[in-house]
C-alpha cells in the first residue's frame, strides 16, 4: 500500500527557534539505566546554547529500585521531573503522560536503556530548527538484539506499511523529536490503544528521518517478551488497520465461489457422466474449514468489538499517584491535582496540554 522508504515530507512554514527541550522517558524497572541517562541527556542536550532542559520520567509502575532513584534525582536536580504512574499501564500510555506533562518547544522521547543515543538528539534539534516538525530516528544497525527479534521486527514494520493508509515509516521506534504543536495533537487523540509512533505519522506534519545505529541495552534486560511483542503489533495492527476484518469478506468470497464451482462440478459428473463420488471426509474437511474460517472471522472481529467496548468505557489512560520535582510542569488541566505531592491524577487527554507560550 506505501512505499518502504522512509516519507520526507516538505518542510513547515517559519517556525520560532527552539527555547526548550522537554525530554520524555518511559521507565519499568530500569534501576541501573537512570543516573547514566540523566547525565547523558544533561550532558547533551542540557550543554545546548540557549535551550532550556525539562526531563520527564515516567515510572510506569516499577518494582525494583528505579522510584526511589528517580525521586533522589529530581530532589537534586530541578530540571527533572517525576510522574509515578499507580501500576504499569504500559508503555505506550507512559509516553503519553509524559507527553502530556511535558512543556518545552520540542518534545523529545528516548527509552530508558539507552539503545537510543542521547547524544544525538541535539543534532536532531538542530534539523527541527532547520525546518521540520518531527525528526525521527530510524535504525540502520542495532546491536544487541536477537535473531528473532530483529526478523519479527523487521516484518512487523513491512506488514503494518503494508496494512495500515497511514505511511508510518519501517524501522522506527519511538525515539523522536517533535514539535510542540505536534505533542498537542498527540494529547487530542483520545484513543486508548495507542501505537504513538503511528499517531505522529498521522498528524501528516513534516518530519526527516534521522539514521542512527541502535545501540545494545546500558542494564537490565527487555521488557517486550515475545508475547508482549505480538500484543504489542496486533495492537497496532488493529488500530491502524481495518483490512483484517476485509479478509474474511475475501475469504468467504472466495470459499462460495470454488463450493459453487465444486457443487456443479458434482451435479455435472452425476448428470452426464452417472459418476458418484462419495464425499465423507470430502464433506468432513469442508465444515472443518467453514468452521475454522468462521470462527477466525469471528475473532477478528471480537479484536474490534474489544476496542470499541473499552474506548467507550472511556477510562483514562494512566492514573498518576505522585509527581516529583518541577510542579511548573503539570499542563494546566491537571495542575490543580499536581500541586500537592501525592495527587491521584487521572490523564485522559480530554483537555488540552499547556498552550504555546
Ligand atoms: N517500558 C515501560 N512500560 C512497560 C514496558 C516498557 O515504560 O510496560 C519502558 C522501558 O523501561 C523502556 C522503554 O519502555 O524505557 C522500552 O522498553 P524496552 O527497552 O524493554 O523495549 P525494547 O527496546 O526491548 O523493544
Ligand atoms: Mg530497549
């Protein structure tokens, strides 16, 4: 349906110089990858001329030592903000709380484990001051990573372009710097299953990719297990895509055109030729498949219906129990709750984040 190269679109109208720099990061046990990413991040991008650094953790509901770390670092560091989600909500919805909460001019956002360089997001600044909304990495090389995981990356992307109207570029996570205006869109979309890179590459604004080597993780080991990587692309599959529920229409085309075929293929033999065939497991086969198609149609539809049910219960996306550090961060439809440390708050992106200064 797209093309497999990555979409360069043309460049914005003028856009102000970037003031600010907030930088998202999503973490789930990630103990041992925090200080080494903050002084990263403060070392890159905080050394830039003239931009202002905000660095937004998202603690989506770890267990092991990374709460405790991330308060002690924004207890020292006034730049650092930390949004400790109630439980794991995931990761998608952990970058969208930061997103939400986030206040610079672009929006950065790097996983916890550095396999994304931060050293390279000034550079990537640097092209959103050179015209673009969104500048996105792309993986030309990552180390680190397993057999499998590369070859099912690798499909995965190829499929979902292939499914999916959106031109949503192969070979890209969610590491990315985007424009605030984008980030607000990103905060409209009010759909619960998010697959965010997919949602910036609908907000159709220009955006560069930037080729960068992946690297292996800093500590700690991945938090997408096999099975939470096929949830994570049917997931995406599903809410970027309706061709599935087309496939049983062109199944059962197809399945009634060939028994048409087949049933006057019978008739005719028996008619012209007096020849029998007997058709027990001929039969046996053919509802076997009847029902399995119709039971794979039914449950593709279910996945829908699923979707539907919970986008209509509405529930927020994440709940936040506590903030730490710079409350200046909270966007306004919530800095009500956020001025207290342990406000219960509840994103569900129904207003809108803070405003162009
Ligand atoms: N993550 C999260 N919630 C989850 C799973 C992951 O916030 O339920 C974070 C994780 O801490 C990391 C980022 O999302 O910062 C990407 O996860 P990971 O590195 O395990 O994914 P991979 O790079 O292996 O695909
Ligand atoms: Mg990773």
């Amino acid at each position: 349906m797209s093309s497999v190269t990555a979409p360069t679109t043309p460049r914005s109208p003028q856009r102000p110089p970037v003031r600010s720099a907030s930088v998202v990061t999503p973490v789930f046990n990630e103990e041992d990858n925090i200080e080494t990413l903050a002084s990263r991040v403060f070392a890159a991008v905080g050394q830039l001329p003239g931009v202002a650094l905000q660095l937004i953790f998202v603690n989506d509901g770890s267990s092991d030592r990374s709460a405790e770390r991330l308060n002690a670092l924004a207890a020292e560091n006034p730049a650092v903000t930390v949004l400790h989600l109630s439980r794991n909500f995931g990761h998608q919805n952990a970058v969208s709380a930061g997103i939400a909460y986030a206040t610079g001019d672009v929006v950065c956002l790097i996983d916890a484990d550095l396999q994304d360089p931060p050293e390279l997001l000034p550079d990537m600044i640097r092209r959103i001051d050179a015209g673009y909304d969104i500048v996105y990495g792309m993986r030309i090389a990552r180390a680190g990573e397993s057999r499998i995981k590369l070859v099912t990356a690798r499909a995965f992307y190829r499929l979902i372009r292939a499914l999916s109207n959106v031109d949503i570029p192969a070979d890209t996570g969610d590491f990315r710097v985007m424009r605030r205006h984008v980030a607000h869109v990103l905060c409209q979309m009010p759909e619960k299953h998010r697959f965010v890179r997919g949602m910036v590459a609908w907000t159709g604004f220009a955006s560069k990719p930037y080729p960068y080597k992946r690297e292996a993780r800093h500590s700690g080991h991945t938090k997408y297990p096999m099975i939470k990587m096929v949830r994570f692309a049917l997931n995406a599959i599903f809410s970027f895509s309706t061709v599935p529920l087309r496939v049983s229409n062109v199944l059962g085309l197809a399945l009634t055109g060939g028994s048409v075929l087949g049933i006057a293929y019978i008739v005719a033999l028996d008619l012209f030729f007096g020849r029998y065939i007997p058709g027990v497991s001929a039969t046996l086969l053919a509802v076997l498949l009847l029902g399995g198609v119709q039971l794979v149609s039914i449950g593709i539809l279910g996945e829908y219906v699923g979707r539907i049910f919970e986008q209509v219960k509405d529930r927020p996306l994440y709940v936040i129990a506590d903030v730490r550090g710079a409350p200046a961060a909270a966007p306004p439809h919530l800095s009500s709750s956020v001025t207290t440390r342990t406000p219960v708050t509840a994103g569900a992106h129904t207003a809108p984040p803070p405003s162009e200064p």
